[in-house]
C-alpha cells in the first residue's frame, strides 16, 4: 500500500478515464475533435508523469490525509441524502431535518440551538426566496 | 463623468443602498468566519440576486466582495485566525494589539485602512476600465484567442508550487469547458445523450461545487466538537476607538499598500493574500521603527488591510473589459454578470453603461456602508464568530443546493455541484489548486472558438494573426506571465530572508 501512494492511484485513475474519453472522441468529426484530444493527450502525459514521480518532498499526496474518514463518507452520505429527500419532500421539509440531522450526528449538545436553526433557517429562505424574491423552492414530487 | 453621475443616482436609490450594505454585513459575516472565503460569500449571494435589477444585484454582490475582504480581518486581529487568507499578515500586528487591550482599536484601523485601499482601487476601476474596454473595440478572433491565452498561462502563477499539478487541474478544466456542443458545427461532445449537458456544463454550480461544496466537506475532515463547546461569542473588541492621529502619521503607508493592492489587483493570479504581504513587507521596509513590526505596530495592520482591499477594484479592471477572471472571486462575478445577462468587454461601457456606471458607484457605496458597519458594528461582528460549525456545515450546504439549483430550477444541477464538490475535495486533499480548473472551464470555450475562427478565415493556418501589434503584446505578456512564479518564488525567498533576518535577535 506505501507504494502505491493516493497520487499515483489518482494519476493511474486520470490515464483510465482520459483513454476512455479519447476512444469517445475517435467517433467524433475532425474539427469537434480536434481540442479535446489535444488535451487528452497532454493530460495522459502529465499524469504519467505524475504516476513515475510519485509524490513530492513534501509529501503532499503519499495519502488522501483526511483526518476523519468515518465523519466524511457520514456527512457526504447525508448530503446525499438530503438532495434524495429535497425531491422527495420538499426543500423545507428536507432542511429542516437535515440541519438537525447533521448537527446531532456531528455530536452538537445545544439542542435549542439546533432546534432555533432547523426551524428558523427554512423560514428565513421561504421569506428571502419565495416571499421577497419570488424564486421557487423545489417542492415535494407528490405535491 | 456624465455617466458616473448618473451611476450614482441610481446607486442612491433606496433598494440599491440597502443592497449595498446588506451585501457588505453578510460579506462581513462570510470574511469573519474562518474558512469561509470571499469567493464562497459571492458565490453562495449569486442566486439572491437572480429577481434583482442587474444594478442592484451587481451592487449587493460589490458588498459582499468588499465585505468579505475586510471581515477576515476581525478574526485575525481578535482569534489570531485568519477569517480569508488575505487577512493572515494583519493578524502579525492586530493580534498582539488586542493582547495589549487594544482590539478595538486595532479593528478600527483595519476598518479605515480597508475602506482607503478599497476606494482608491475603486477610483482606479473608474478610470482605467473604460479606455481599455474601448481598446477591445478592435479586438477580432486572433486579438480574443490571444487574451484566452493569456488568461490560460495565469494557470503556472497558480502553479508554482507544482507545475504539473498546475497544468493538469487547467487541462481538466479545459476538457470539462469541452463538453457540450462544439462551438462551430453544434456536434455534441461527452454528452452521453444528457440534455441537460448540451448547453455544456453550467458554471455556477460548477464553481460552487469546487470552492464551496468541498469546503463543507474539509469543515467535516477538520470538525473538532470541543471548538463548538467553547463559546466564541466570549471573544470581546474592547472599545472601538478611531486613532486619528496616528492614522495621519500613516498615510503614506495606507497610500502605497493601496496602489500596491490595485497593481496586485489587475494582474491575473495574484490575489489579496500576496497583497497585503507585499504591503505589510513594503511597510516594514519604509519604517523608521521596524522592530516594532510585529509586536502590535497599527501601521502593519493599515498596511495589510489597505492592501487587500485594494486588490477589490483592481481585479474587476481585466474581467469587466477582457473578460478575463483574474481569480477564483472575479471567476464567480463573472457567472454573477453573466446571470444578469451582462457580457464582459465594450458593450459593457456601451449599451449596458447605466448598469456598469451604477455598479461602480455601487462599489464605492459598499466601502463607506463598509466603514460604517465595521466601525459601528465591530462588537457585532465578533458574535459571528461564535456560531458552532456544527451547524454553519449544513447551513452552507444547504445554501450551496439553493445557488445551484435557482438558476435553472433543476436538480441537475445540484448534482453538478455535489460532483464537484467531491472532485473538488479530493483536489484540495491531493495538494492541487481549483483556480486552474475554474480558469479552463470559462476560457476554454473562448479560446477554442476563436482559435477554430482564426483557422476558418486564414485558410487553416494561424501565423497571420501575429501581424496584429494587439496580439503581439498579449504574447509578450503571456510570456511574462508563464515567468512569473519563478520571479515571484525568488520574491518569496527573498521576504522570507528578509523576515528571518528581522526577527532574530
């Protein structure tokens, strides 16, 4: 794994996905071609590049370095999961769970503070956006 | 001077003044909070303005620019944290003035110096945008294609610790401006049948996704639960105290960090971190008292803070006129500008002079409303800093799905922004710079259109467009520019000497 370092598996990953966008392009008539395989291709030499040297001395790129994996997958999960449930609830709705969701999960102990945020948030985007603004919300796909 | 006057009776009108200091308080607010950025203020602020007039948005998003410069310093005189990057070399002085108890007048300082850097940089904007814009009246395909280049090679400033770091986060950038249909014959590229991809990758959530999204997620990598418990809000000013006096003693200093900061400004790549470095060190080096840098001197912090916000107006000259964003704020006003139907260059100075003129006068309105909340709403302000990031993470996320999603009203886009966010994250994580990628998507397309319009008129070659004298300076210039890091890195060898030097015994 200490060979292997995050650079060089994301340098290896661009080469993977640049192949594959070149084999894209061969359909493509000359001129639409033309810019995008030039980039190609210099982006698959750089990356090559990157994959031989490895990283640099300052090390910057021997791992990922996120400190608190576990926090990260649940925050981006629940991110994720919170679009889900903008299209499935509404935008309100959705936010308001979400703001209380992730600050408990984030182990936030002031739960009138999280109560005053969840509550108080949505209604200050439905006064700023629908009220004053007239920019609709997304609204619940049973709506 | 017509036009401007009539720019500034439209900045008056009420709405537009409210705007303006709406747009600097939660500019304030962004720039107080440390790692939130101006470039995340402005970004975040864009859809606000979707149901404005494009004055009064252009207005509000002026405050927030000017703002956010100036609210980072709040944090670093009072936290030693810097809220914006650009505020790190107030923090040498502000923060041993507040350990004396002198807080409050080191942020009114800030406040004054911020408020004379941002408007002679402004002055600055007024004068030199509209001869130049005029300039681009001549511009063809080659003279375009030539500032496209331009504005790509800003990508080795960005670079200059890694440059093949550099070029493949402008490569990437490059492609992503790729997909869509073919800017000549209409052949979709990397569309994947995607409707929504025809029209190409939209930039806001784009852009929010990579500034923004992904500071969510490096707020969630660096979250520390123990610095919600401490009450931030404990953190006081002491009084807010204006020292004329010495402020009189330093004008030279506030005049040359603000020069300093607008020159910084208009060129590409050089933001206001390297600004008020290049000011605080300007300071030292034309001081009688250079020791006393460092140790709480208010001339360190005017002469940070006077150069930061200089770089306001100075970064607006090259992206109003060419189009050209010098950095990653100024890329975000672009798609602002464009949203308001606005397109950079003559026309702006032309057939949408009202708006341009009322903006300008609106940036000039943001530095007052800026003085006057900073100095009246300083013991404000502090309170920011006890907001608990457990819940500004999900308040910034969620705002970042409202800036994606109101432009169009698709979720589409939203995932646009989440994608990359999460490319952005790994960007970060993996030592690279999102500017580059930014400066790829927005000029690729111009450079490529261009460059397919110069082949189609010269029969295929492109040699006949050296024959302009305009695109032989922008080469020269581009030259200059692809040099730069390395003087600039002797530069930074040559403070870092220097400050070695002043701070041994």
């Amino acid at each position: 794994m200490s060979k292997l370092s995050a650079i060089r598996f994301a340098a290896a990953a661009v080469i993977a996905v640049s192949l594959y966008a070149f084999w894209l392009t061969l359909g493509y008539p000359r001129g639409a071609a033309m810019l995008p395989r030039a980039l190609l291709v210099l982006l698959t030499a750089c990356a090559a590049s990157l994959l031989v040297r490895g990283p640099g001395p300052d090390g910057v790129g021997q791992t990922l370095g996120i400190q608190n994996r576990g926090r990260v997958l649940m925050g981006a999960a629940m991110c994720l999961g919170y679009v889900a449930a903008i299209y499935a609830a509404g935008y309100y709705a959705a936010s308001a769970l979400f703001v209380a969701a992730l600050a408990l999960v984030l182990r936030y102990r002031k739960r009138h503070f999280i109560a005053a945020a969840a509550l108080g948030y949505p209604l200050a985007i439905y006064i700023v956006f629908e009220y004053l603004l007239k920019i609709p919300m997304p609204l619940p796909m049973w709506y | 001077m017509q036009q401007l006057l009539t720019g500034f009776v439209t900045a008056m009108d009420p709405i537009n003044l409210l705007m303006a200091f709406l747009g600097t308080g939660i500019g304030i607010f962004f720039g107080a909070l440390p790692g939130l950025t101006s470039t995340m203020a402005v970004g975040l602020l864009i859809p606000v303005t979707f149901g404005f007039q494009p004055a009064t948005g252009l207005i509000f998003l002026a405050g927030a620019y000017c703002g956010s410069m100036y609210g980072g310093s709040i944090s670093a005189i009072l936290l030693n944290t810097p809220g914006t990057p650009a505020s790190a070399a107030t923090s040498y002085d502000g923060f041993p003035m507040t350990n004396r108890g002198e807080g409050g007048t080191a942020l009114a300082v800030a406040t004054v110096a911020s408020f004379i850097g941002g408007i002679l940089s402004a002055l600055c904007l007024i004068l030199i945008a509209p001869p130049l814009a005029r300039l681009a009246l001549l511009f063809g395909p080659g003279e375009y294609f030539a500032v496209a280049i331009f504005g790509l090679t800003i990508i080795s400033a960005f670079s200059a610790k890694n440059m093949v770091k550099g070029i493949m986060a402008g490569l990437i950038g490059l492609l992503v401006g790729t997909i869509g249909m073919d800017p000549i014959n209409g052949y979709a590229r990397f569309t994947f049948g995607q409707l929504e991809l025809f029209e190409g990758i939209s930039i806001i959530p784009a852009l929010i996704g990579l500034f923004s999204a992904s500071q969510v997620l490096m707020m969630l990598d660096s979250y520390n639960s123990a610095d919600d418990e401490a009450d931030g809000s404990r953190v006081t000013t002491g009084k807010v105290r204006v020292p004329f006096r010495e402020l009189m003693e330093m004008k030279m200093t506030l005049l040359r960090s603000s020069v300093i900061g607008t020159i910084i400004g208009i060129i590409p790549a050089a933001g206001g971190d390297i600004a008020s470095f290049i000011g605080y060190n300007e300071a030292v080096r034309f001081s009688k008292d250079k020791e006393s840098f460092g140790t709480g001197n208010p001339e360190g912090v005017a002469a940070s803070e006077a150069a930061n916000n200089g770089v306001t107006g100075g970064s607006l000259i090259p992206l109003l006129t060419l189009g050209i964003p010098g950095n990653s704020v100024t890329a975000i006003f672009l798609g602002g500008l464009m949203i308001q139907g606005l397109r950079p260059g003559p026309s702006l100075f032309t057939d949408q002079a009202p708006t341009t003129y009322a903006f300008f006068a609106g940036l000039i309105i943001a530095n007052i409303a800026m003085l006057i909340l900073g100095l009246i709403g300083a013991s404000l302000f502090v309170r920011v800093l006890g907001v608990p990031g457990a819940l500004m993470i999900p308040l910034i996320f969620s705002l970042c799905v409202i800036g994606s999603y109101s432009i169009r009203n698709s979720l589409f886009d939203v995932a646009v922004m989440m994608a990359f966010g999460g490319f952005g994250f790994f960007l970060r994580k993996l030592g690279f710079s999102s500017a580059p990628v930014v400066l790829g998507i927005i000029l690729g397309p111009m450079a490529e259109s261009n460059f397919r319009r110069v082949l189609q008129v010269n029969q295929g070659s492109i040699l006949p467009i050296f024959s302009s004298p305009i695109v032989l300076v922008l080469t020269a210039i581009s030259l200059i520019s692809v040099a730069s890091p390395v003087i600039m890195k002797w530069y930074e060898k040559r403070r870092a000497f220097r400050e070695s030097q002043r701070r041994t015994p």
